[in-house]
C-alpha cells in the first residue's frame, strides 16, 4: 500500500504555502457555512480546488502560482512577523514611536525615565522604560 502511494505521488505538485493557506480559508467558510449556506458551498469548491492543486502534475504553473501568492502577501507576512517577534521581546524591550517621523525604536525595559534619540530624524524625548 505504501509503495503505490509513493508511486501515485511522484511527479505531483504536493501542499505549499498557497495550499495551505485554500484549505484554511476553505476550512473557515465551511464552519460559517453552518449559519450561512452559501459559505458552505464556497468552502467545498476551495476544498476541490486545494486537493486539485496538491495533485496535479503540472508542476511548473502551480509553482507559479505559489509564487504569485508570495508576493502579495508578502506586507501581511511581514507584519505578522514583526508582531511575532515584538511578542516574543515583550519581557525585555518595550517599543517606542518617534513623536517626529513614527519611526518604531527598541529600548530596554527597567532603566527608568531614560532620554531616547530617534537614529532616523535624531529627535530627543523622554519616555519611562
């Protein structure tokens, strides 16, 4: 059984970052389907769709697609993985904005009433750490 496994998905695309991402969202409107029915059947066709892409062969345009999907989602990303790690400094640094220019500065935390230079306008303000 596990060799024709192996054998059906050789040469098949497999789940990737946009795959991943169908099949939450797919997952997601078929809960909200069972208080709306329309979300259900959206939810099932990108279901279909997901499982169509992890086994389809053409390797080359579901790479690009994957791709296409990286780059537009790159800022959301981005600004989660800022948060994730501000989230994961929170014990050590607390974050300041530059009342200027907005710009966001790391500082550590427990010195105090301390005078912060902003590194990109070079304004001066004092904030309690």
């Amino acid at each position: 059984m596990r060799a024709w496994l192996q054998r059906f998905m050789s040469g098949r695309y497999g789940s990737d970052a946009f795959g991943n991402f169908l099949c939450v969202v797919s997952l997601i409107c078929l809960v909200l389907g069972l208080f709306v029915g329309i979300f259900y059947y959206i939810g099932l066709a990108l279901l279909i769709y997901t499982y169509f892409r992890m086994l389809s062969r053409n390797v080359s345009k579901r790479y690009a697609e994957n791709q296409m999907f990286l780059q537009k989602s790159a800022g959301v990303r981005a600004k989660f993985a800022r948060f994730k790690q501000r989230f994961a400094l929170r014990k050590t640094y607390r974050y300041f904005s530059c009342p200027r220019c907005k710009q966001q500065i790391r500082v550590p935390k427990g010195r105090g009433r301390i005078s912060i230079t902003c590194p990109k306008c070079g304004t001066q303000f004092i904030k309690k750490t």
